[in-house]
C-alpha cells in the first residue's frame, strides 16, 4: 500500500516540547550561585504522518530530529505535547502494548546488534518476547523468512554479527525489527554510516519492504540526496522547530523557507549542469541561549527587524506549511524551479 494526499494518519506529534536538564552538578551550582539551566531540543513541534507513506525529517545536527524520533518510540517522555499512534495517546493507558507496533532501525547496525548472539537469536528475540509463535519450529521458519525477505540466506542466520559486512548488518537490523509485525518504522540515519555503492541497496530494500509489507517509514536523514530517494514528504527543522513541511516533489522544486534552500544548494550536482554548489553557511546557534524572533535570523539573507523579534508561526502556503514572514513573497516564482537532485 503506497499513501495517497488522503491516507489517514497513523502517527499524529501534536505540540510536542522536550527539554534536557545540562545544568553542572548542584554543588557546584550553590557554590557558584548559578540557576539550573534546560535545553530545549524539541520546540512545539507538530505534524503527521500517514499510513503507508515516508516523511523524512532533515536538518543539521543538533536540530531535534533525532530527539523526535526518540520521542516518538518512547525512548524518551515529552516535556509538553503529546504523540499518538493509530488515534491513542501513547501516554494513555489504553496504549499500553501499541508500541509493538513500532520499530527502530538505528544508524550504527554493529553498535545495535548483540555481538555475542548467533543472527538467529537476534531476529527471533522479537517473536519470543512477544509470543507471535506457537513454537520453536515456528519461530525458525519466521526468523528464515525474514532473513529471505532483506536478501540473506536462512543459513546466515548462524553466524555471529561480525561476520557480516556494515551493509549485511543492517539489513540484519531490518529482519529483527520486521521481526515484530510492526506498521511503523522510524528510521534514524539507517544509511549514513554505509559505503555510498551499499546505501542504494538498503534504500531499494527499504522501499521494497514498504509495498510489499505495507510499512509507513519516519526517515530521519542529514543527507537530502538520500531524503530524495525514499521521501513522500518532507520536513525541515532548524534548532528545535519544525520550519517546513511539504510534499518531497513540492520542496524539492520550489523550496519555501531560506534554511531549506539553503540545504538545497548544498547538495552536490549530479546532473552536472553547471550549477554552483553553494556550501552552507553559518553556525547553528547555541540551543542554550537561542536567537530571539526567528531562530534562523542570524544565517538569513532576508531577516530585517520583524525577524529579530518576532517568531513566526507555521502556515499554510499551498500544499507547504512553513515558518517565516515572508516565504508568501519566497514562493511567488521568484526562484527557478530545480530538479530533484
Ligand atoms: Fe529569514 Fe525572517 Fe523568514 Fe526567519 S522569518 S527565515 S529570518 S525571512
């Protein structure tokens, strides 16, 4: 099942805040008579996501995208807000057991697999603690099946994590979260620690998975090449805040918000039509002490006073919905329409 503009959702992230307390330790606290100090890494952060879809998260590091994640699995508790998965509150009681149906592939398959199990334990953990098999003999013919279905052989399933390559491991860290019958992945950077010539095989198999299985996918990535490949929709966040979301054909042709075209013209050119490649600029300010008004005015070619003081709210412009005073005046087809990279 591949998602259609209808598609209801089956994650809903409503306002959802996170702060992080990085205060020194009390002693020193009291001796130095300073306050506690708290991090705000997730910002009223808000959108959906639909059945059968991917909606990929990008940004820098440091933005929240992968703290969203978290939160999202339940990983880590929001500060404010709420996540709900297949219209129940997570924070509710009548959730308990609903995050069987979430899984999560992390980006460093060696780290996230247990060294010391044979693969075949690893894939059946899942199935055992969850009792989706009547016996052995069927949790072996699940864990060889699942082992089929990521392109290994059920024989792989007894060796020992090390023996794989970096792009073997993950597809193994597919088969375990496969393992669950979960409808939700979220993906944090499944990629990014792969030879490039390996990431087209986990991507094609990700996306092979997802029709075949009926999957929906939250695809956190820096990487808006690889976001371009698997993405239905897309949304940016910048130092905690969700600043764009937009069909990924919308955003990748016509980009609203500087900090997404930003990221944009960062990427290198493939097609090599002889257009420069403009690397990105500036720092991402301190989470500690954020700018004031828009978050993104010291890095912004277009911030004039109303940016320094006034944060601007999500809005719809079209299909996109995005944070800035003047991405309006930004989308009224003064900027080229680009090819997807
Ligand atoms: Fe730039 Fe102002 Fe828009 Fe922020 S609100 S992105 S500073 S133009």
């Amino acid at each position: 099942m591949r998602m259609t503009r209808d598609s209801p959702p089956l994650v809903r992230v409503a306002g959802v805040a996170r702060d992080f307390d990085v205060s020194r330790p009390w002693l020193n606290r009291v001796l130095e008579r300073a306050p506690r100090q708290l991090l705000r890494a997730v910002d009223d952060v808000s959108f959906e996501v639909r059945r059968g879809e991917t909606l990929a998260l990008v940004g820098e590091s440091g933005c929240g995208k992968s703290t969203v994640a978290r939160l999202i699995v339940g990983l880590y508790a929001p500060s404010a807000g709420r996540v709900e998965f297949d219209g129940v509150d997570l924070a509710s009681p009548e959730a308990a057991g609903r995050r069987r149906g979430m899984q999560m592939i992390f980006q460093d398959p060696f780290a996230s697999l247990n060294p010391r199990w044979r693969v075949r334990d690893i894939v059946a953990e899942p199935i055992r603690v969850l009792g989706l098999a009547a016996g052995e003999a069927e949790v072996a013919a699940r864990v060889a099946e699942l082992l089929r279905q990521v392109g290994l052989v059920p024989e792989d399933g007894e060796k020992y994590p090390h023996e794989f390559s970096g792009g073997q491991r993950q597809r193994i860290s597919i088969a375990r979260a496969l393992s669950g019958n979960p409808q939700f992945l979220v993906c944090d950077e499944p990629t990014s620690a792969l030879d490039v010539s390996v990431q087209a095989q986990i991507l094609n198999l990700m996306t092979d998975l997802q029709e075949r299985l009926g999957l929906t996918y939250l695809f956190i990535s820096h990487n808006l090449a690889v976001v371009s490949h698997v993405a239905d929709r897309v949304g940016v966040m910048y130092l905690g805040r969700l600043v764009e979301i937009a069909d990924a054909e919308a955003l990748f042709a016509r980009p609203l918000h500087p900090y997404t075209r930003m990221l944009l013209d960062a990427i290198p050119d493939l097609e090599m039509s002889g257009k420069a490649r403009t690397p990105v600029s500036g720092e991402v300010p301190n989470p500690l002490d954020p700018p004031t008004g828009c978050a993104f005015h010291p890095r912004c070619p277009h911030a004039d006073a109303r940016c320094r003081s006034e944060r601007p709210q999500p809005l719809p412009v079209g299909t996109t919905v995005v944070a800035c005073h003047i991405a309006e005046a930004l989308g009224d087809g003064n900027r080229p329409a680009r090819a997807k990279p």
